[in-house]
C-alpha cells in the first residue's frame, strides 16, 4: 500500500495546498533492499518550502580533527574547567620532537579548531616525550633545502614560524611552556615566544641555542628574544657558542621563571597559565648591570668590542656565523621585532649558503650516525681487551670493569702496564669508600 506525507506548511491558497501535497509514485525499490518504505514523496515546491522554512540546505557535519589526523601532536588538547589548554608535542614519527613547516600548519590548523569548541582562557605547551621539548629544527629538511640549491626558501621558512604564532597569540590568550627534557635551537625560541617558562629540574633539562656550531644562527628570533630576557653580557656567550644551560642557572638569569620537579610540572604550569589569564604576572626588575650594558652607549660598545675581540681569538676570521651573530645581536636592540626577524632571516640564508654550514651539518650528521649501532641484532660483548695502560687507556678499563665486563689491559712495558692497574685499583677503592 502507498503512503502519503503531510507538511505542516502554510499555503495561501487551496491550489497552493494541494500542489504542495500532491502524491507522486517512488522510484521502485528492489523487496530485498527494503521492505517497508513510502511510496510517496512530496513534490519539488513542497521541498522548497521546507527548506526555506528551516533557514538551511541540509549539508553532511563539519568533520572535526581526532588524534589519528595529528602527526606532531599527542592528540586533540584537552581544557580544564578553568578554561587552560594542555596542548601536548609529540613528533609521531620520530623520537624527537623538531620544528618544521609541517608542525606549523598543524598547530595553527588545531589552534583554530580549538578555540571554536572552547572558551580558551590560556594555553599550556608541553612535550608528550620523555627526555625532549623541542630539540630544535628539522636537520634532515635544512640539509635537503642546501642540497637541492633552494637556501633561499628559508627565509620564508624562517619567517612563517613568527606569523604561526602571531597567529597564536592574536587570540589574546597568554602561553606557557613546560619545559621537561631538551629545549634547543627553535625549540628555545618557541618557548621564548610564550609569555612565561617553567622548567623540571631533570638532569635531561637544559635550554641553549647551539645553531652555531652547524655554522648558521637561531632563525626564529633567538638573536632578537635572548638578550631581552637575560641581557646582553649573558645571551652572547649562549648564542656565539651555543652554551646550554641548565635549570637553575635559567632561573637565575631570568630564561625560565621557575623550576620545579618533573611530576608537579604540569600542574605549575597550568597555574602559572590560569594566573596569567587574570592578569597577575610580576614585573622583572631590571638590574644596574643590565641599565649600564645595554641602555648606555658607552657600556654597549664596550660589551660588542670585547665579544668580537674574543671572536676573533677564538676563530681567527675563518667562522662566518660569529660574526653575522654579532651583527643580528646588536641590529636588534631597539628595533622592531618584524624588522629584526626580517635581517636575522635574511643573515640565516647567507649562512646556509657558506661553505663552512655544509661541512658542519655534515660532521653532525656522522657524530649522530656513529652514535647508532650498526649491528642491532648482535648481543652484547662480555669481554673487552684495551691496547695501552695509560691515562686514557687505564680510564676505558676502569669504566668497562665497572660496567661489569671482563677487561684485559695490555701496555708496551710491564712498569706501563703495572701504573695502569694502580691507577684502576686506586679509583676502585676510593669509590668503594665513599659509599
């Protein structure tokens, strides 16, 4: 049997009515398909009208990021009752978490999506990792860039990672950054680009900006944000010799604003986060020692006069990046920070185009390489034998001994050979002492 649907829509006219009302024949359907369907349906003005009268087309749900669409986060964030998000790194493809293009279209992508579905009051980042923040940029992308003659294209690289979080904090929601593990290199700058920095006081944690020593500079602000936070005579030894630094020598020259153990971090961090939020952020004095290097011309030049006469000892002019460092240090006191991330972007380029970067990324590359096992299905060895009893070589049997290997320790002369095993006995016993 048929049947027939009614619309509770308003006609003007009896025409209208029965118009809008008329049966018209289903298409068929096969009995095995469907056995009890309508077989009327109501006609095209009819449908009209609905629609018209629901204000909307009915269209398929917006789809909504899940954590398998994530590739450099843990996973969707989630809010606290307060209002703070715990937004959590997590590189899924690599044991480190990096920075890279990809990153930045992601986090911008859940930002927007996250501040849709929420009322975010403040933000918290913190790695899902267990020994790292961020461990800096992609190598592997800056080495494929130099490769392929495109260093050109980090510029652009460079300055989208200001305009990712410009596009963050135009929110108008204070950041915060928990840093537990390794914060080099870009994963320093992000943390200098949230408004507060909580660090655990892990003996994996420590903070530094070592692009340097791969022959290029920080990229992403670091010769612009570091001296603001911790002064001139502090942040030169840290950018032109990629210094780290651990916790509580960042707390004490302002790169960090508190430490704390691992397990409370997140929980300090996230009250640290809500407390910005209300408005509540104490004001750094700012010290005499400061005032007199970098506000005072004559202290100012003093401080780059003696950092370019250490440069020059230390390198002997045959180190590019030192000295594009010292330029973008002192181009940035007192500008615009477009301005000076635009002249540190474009010192970044000349940078990775020199020879000296390629050879550096290269050394690197094989450090990180040799620190791998070649063989990793092989067990592990019992014994070891170590050629030469002296200062170096007594220390290797020492340390093997202690490992719980058996050593044979051999020298060119039994009196060689006989200072060798005191040496190994003598520290054996003062450690035994001493617990």
């Amino acid at each position: 049997s048929s049947s027939v649907l009614y619309l509770p829509v308003a006609h003007s006219s009896a025409k209208a009515r029965k118009e809008a009302l008329a049966v018209r024949p289903a298409p068929s359907l096969k009995r095995s398909a469907c056995r009890s369907v309508p077989t009327a349906y109501p006609s095209p003005q009819c449908s009209k009208m609905l629609a018209t009268r629901l204000g909307r087309v009915c269209a398929p749900r917006a789809r909504h990021l899940s954590s398998n669409d994530l590739k450099f986060f843990a996973g969707v964030p989630e809010v606290t009752k307060e209002g703070v998000a715990i937004i959590r790194l997590d590189n899924k493809s690599q044991k480190m978490n990096t920075l890279s293009p990809a990153l930045q279209d992601e986090a911008k992508m859940l930002w927007k999506e996250l501040t849709a579905k929420h009322d975010v009051k403040a933000a918290v980042f913190i790695s899902a990792k267990p020994d790292n923040f961020i461990a800096g940029a992609d190598i592997g992308m800056l080495a494929a860039k130099k490769k392929a003659g495109e260093e050109d294209s980090l510029r652009t690289v460079c300055l989208s990672g200001h305009a990712m979080f410009d596009e963050l904090k135009g929110s108008g929601v204070p950041f915060v950054a928990a840093i537990h593990g390794a914060c080099l290199g870009g994963g320093l700058e992000w943390a200098m680009k949230c408004d507060s920095r909580i660090a655990s006081t892990s003996p994996k944690t420590k903070l530094g900006l070592p692009e340097v020593k791969l022959g290029l500079l920080p990229g992403w602000g670091g010769t612009y944000a570091l001296p603001k936070l911790v002064g001139l005579t502090e942040a030169l030894p840290m950018i032109l010799q990629g210094k780290e630094v651990r916790p509580d020598k960042a707390k004490k020259i302002g790169l960090v604003d508190a430490v704390c153990d691992p397990a409370a971090l997140e929980a300090l961090a996230v009250q640290t986060a809500l407390s910005l939020s209300q408005g509540k952020k104490k004001q750094k004095k700012r010290s005499w020692m400061r005032w007199a290097t970098e506000d005072v011309s004559f202290g100012r030049d003093f401080v780059f006069k003696k950092a370019k006469e250490q440069v020059d000892k230390s390198t002997r002019g045959k180190y590019p990046a030192a000295y594009e460092i010292l330029n973008c240090v002192e181009n940035g006191l007192g500008k615009k920070p477009s301005d000076a991330f635009a002249f540190e972007a474009d010192a970044f380029v000349r940078l990775a185009k020199t020879n000296e970067s390629s050879a550096l990324i290269g050394l690197f590359d094989g450090i990180t390489a040799a620190k791998k096992n070649p063989y990793p299905g092989t067990s592990k060895p019992s014994s070891v034998a170590v050629l030469g009893a002296g200062l170096m070589g007594a220390g290797i049997a020492q340390v093997s001994a202690e490992k719980g290997l058996s050593v044979a320790l051999k020298d060119v002369s039994p009196e060689g050979l006989a200072k060798g095993v005191a040496y190994v006995a003598g520290n054996l016993d003062k450690k035994s002492q001493a617990t």
